[in-house]
C-alpha cells in the first residue's frame, strides 16, 4: 500500500540558495511530495528521472538562467506539460513578461508570502488535475469509439472523417474552439449503442427484416444507456449525440420522434456529417457515391431529414470536408 507522502502531488523547487530552499520547504512541505535542485541542470536531470507536477523556479542562477531552464523544459515533448512558477527576487515588469513568454504560467517575487505561495500552487495544482481527469475521460471516449467499429461495417477512417467535419460546421455555425473540439471528440460515440446489437443482425449481408430493423432502432438508446449519467460535459454530449443522430427534422426520425429544433444542435451537424461520409464511402454491401449525388441527396432531404440551415451550412463548407475526405481516405 503506498504511503501517504507517496500519494501526494510532486513539486519540484529549483534555486541555488539553500535560505530560500528552506523557506519554501517550511511553507509547502507537509502538503506535496517535494524534490529540490540547486541548479538548472540539476533541475532537467531530475525532470528526465521522475516528471513532477509543478515546478517552482528561481530566475537567477549560475550555469543556467530559469528562463534557459523553462525554455528547456517546453522544448521537449515528455515536459512541456509541465507548469512553471518563477519564484524569484526580478520584480520588474519586463522580467515578468519574459517569463510568461518563455511558458510559465504564474510569476511570485520574493520575498515570498506563505498563503500565496500556498493558494497559487494549489490553483496551479488544481488545474493539471482537471488536464488529467479530461485526458483520462477523452482516452476511454476514444477506446469506446473503438469497440464500436468491431460491430460494424463501418472503418476507423469513417469515424476520423465524420468527426472532423462535425467540426468544421460547428465552428461555421459560430461554436467556440472548445465547444467545436468537444464535438469532434463526442462524435465517434455516434453509433456506440451497436454493440448491444446481436451480430446476426449487424452483419446480416442483405436487407434487414422489419423486426430486425426496430431492434437496430435501439441503438441510439443503447449508446446513451452505455454513457450513463456523468458529471463530464464531454460524456454528456457524446450521450446526446448517440441518441439524436437518427432523429430527422420532420419529425419522421428515432427513436424518439423529435422534431426540428427539439433536436439538440449537435445532433442535427452529426447527422449530416455522419450520412455524407456513409455515402461517399465504399462498404461491403455498395460502392461509393459520387459527391455530386450525395450532396444532392442532402440538398433534396432539406426540412424532411436534415436542418435547412445546417444544410446550407454544410454546402459552404463543402471544400473544407473534401480536403478532410482527401486526407484520411479508406485503405
């Protein structure tokens, strides 16, 4: 079982006055698991040995300025993620600024106030958990994402495409960057119900039965059931993306029979983005479209399958989603 001092967050102290090591060890050793270094190389020495979670920095040290260390540390892909703090005696504004531009992100002065240095590092803190908890949640959306191509006919590469042009209209449509990301990476959870689907079904060669046909109708549901109820907003949306995709702006679509805008937003981009590329691509079953057909078929579905809007969006972007179509072609 590890102990307790193990199970505490790593900050590494670099500077090379032992008064000052001293200092910062009183005010934050009985709350982080702490290591020190008394020069810059000693410092990227022991970052390349165990990467700890926060860096506290001096700016004026022989051999290596901080500034050189910081710069040392962003250029590499195993530490650039690391959060840097300048804890140092420079108080000038320009000083300050050079500090921020070589990737810190918070800058103390000395002499150092105990309750900053405790609140800024725990801020600091705080955040590279948030990183950690949505990287961990981005890599199981990702897995599942996965898991769902094994039951279909459907390819990775499909998935990629779709999701990216998801994006593309969403930032057309005036998304923010996160916003349009989150969806990009919620996407591929579009069809992650099919794998509560029996195979008889799924990978059944000719056309489905009507009964085989309202069991597959289930999947939307599957997939939100699958997702659950989570605090994670990416979770969330993958779980309302599963379970609109197939709703149709008429109100003809499933599995709920929503109709125009009760149609959650995302859920109206991934349904175009989704049968776009289902028909532009080349499956066991048929061979790919042309564009041309396929984007009159989009064109004719306006106010029946689709979002007027969200059609004549996705015609402005058209060049955008062949250069991505272009990219990540089927092998």
């Amino acid at each position: 079982m590890l102990s307790d001092q193990n199970n505490k967050q790593k900050v590494l102290i670099v500077d090379d006055e032992p008064a000052n090591l001293r200092v910062l060890k009183k005010i934050l050793g009985d709350l982080y698991r702490l290591t020190f270094a008394k020069s810059g190389d000693e410092a990227l020495r022991l970052v390349e040995r165990e990467l700890p979670d926060l860096i506290l920095l001096d700016v004026m040290m022989p051999g290596m300025t901080g500034f050189e260390v910081c710069q040392a540390l962003k250029s590499q892909p195993m530490s650039k993620g690391i959060p840097v703090m300048f804890v140092t005696a420079l108080s000038d504004d320009v000083d300050e600024a050079k500090g921020f531009d070589v990737g810190a992100v918070d800058y103390i002065t000395k002499p150092v106030s105990p309750a900053v240095v405790k609140a800024r590092v725990r801020t600091h803190l705080s955040l590279v958990q948030a990183d950690e908890l949505r990287r961990t949640r981005l890599q199981v959306i990702q897995r599942l994402g996965r898991a769902s191509e094994y039951k279909d006919n459907e390819t990775g590469t499909h998935i990629l495409r779709m999701s990216h042009y998801s994006k593309i209209m969403a930032l057309a449509l005036g998304l923010s960057e996160n916003a349009a990301d989150n969806l990009l990476h919620a996407a591929p959870m579009h069809d992650i119900g099919k794998i509560g689907i029996p195979d008889s079904i799924m990978l059944k060669p000719g056309k489905l039965t009507d009964e085989e046909f309202t069991i597959m109708q289930r999947h939307p549901e599957i997939g939100a059931e699958i997702l659950g109820e989570s605090d994670s907003d990416l979770i969330e949306l993958a779980k309302i993306v599963s379970l609109t995709h197939h709703e149709k702006w008429d109100g003809s679509g499933y599995p709920k029979g929503l109709k125009g805008e009760e149609i959650p937003l995302e859920g109206r981009i991934v349904a175009i983005a989704d049968v776009f590329d289902a028909l532009t691509s080349k499956r066991p079953y048929k061979d790919a479209w042309p564009v041309e057909k396929a984007v009159d078929l989009i064109q004719s579905q306006s106010g029946k399958h689709f979002d007027p809007n969200i059609v004549v969006l996705f015609q402005s972007c058209l060049p955008a989603i062949l250069e991505i179509k272009e990219r990540w072609q089927d092998a």
